[in-house]
C-alpha cells in the first residue's frame, strides 16, 4: 500500500459518522477496514466530542439590569468589597515598612563592613564605639 492510500483510508475513516463509515470501508479490503473504522481496544466508532453551541445570546441590557430599574446587589459582593479595598489599604500601609531582606542591600553592608575591620573604609560612626 502507499502512503497516499493510507492517508485517504484514514481521512475517510475519521470524517465518516458511524452509518456511512461501515459502508465507505466496504470499499477497501475486510482485514484493514476493522482497524480503520474502528478505534484501538474498543469496538465503537471514533467520534469527535461536541458541547453543543459556545455562544450565549445577550439579554441587551447592560449587566442584566433594564433602564430605570435599581440594580440589586448580591449577598456576597459588599463583603467582597470591603474584604478587597480593606486588605488593599492594609497592604499599602504596611508595605513601605517592610524590612529590606534583599541580597544587594546584605552584600553592600558585608563589604563594609569588612573593609572596616581592614581598616580601608574609616569608622562613619567612630564615637558609638565601647
């Protein structure tokens, strides 16, 4: 067999629905149309899953709320709210006094440090000292 063969032996195979596949691989030999019309350890028809339609028709009203009503709001949203806004203000307060744990900032203190043990870098403190 070849390759132009097989390719159209599979393509017939995978676009044939159930009905129409027994009779399209009628038309090849007997051996090689169970293999093809069937799938691997199974005895049914191969067949492509479908969800039925992704598109969800608008209502036409902007947030399911018509003109002139009051919007009603649910149960969870104010919470939501303030959980939201009250953990993000926290947030902003706090951050600014965050320790510095970087290791630019640890390095830059080792080395000085270390260039005043040397004696290299003078004392910026020299009275502080014990």
């Amino acid at each position: 067999m070849s390759f132009a063969s097989n390719v159209a032996k599979r393509v017939l195979a995978k676009s044939a629905t159930s009905a129409s596949s027994a009779s399209a691989a009628s038309t090849f030999s007997s051996s090689s149309s169970t293999a093809i019309a069937r799938r691997t350890f199974t005895s049914s028809v191969r067949r492509q899953g479908d969800h039925g339609s992704q598109y969800d028709p608008s209502g036409g009203w902007l947030f399911g709320v018509k003109p002139g009503e009051k919007y009603k709001p649910e149960g969870w949203e104010k919470p939501f709210f303030w959980g939201f806004c009250g953990s993000l203000i926290v947030f902003v307060c706090v951050l600014p006094f965050k320790p510095d744990t970087s290791i630019q900032t640890w390095a830059l203190e080792e080395a000085r440090r270390r260039l005043e043990v040397e004696g290299i870098l003078p004392d910026p403190f020299p009275n502080s000292k014990q």
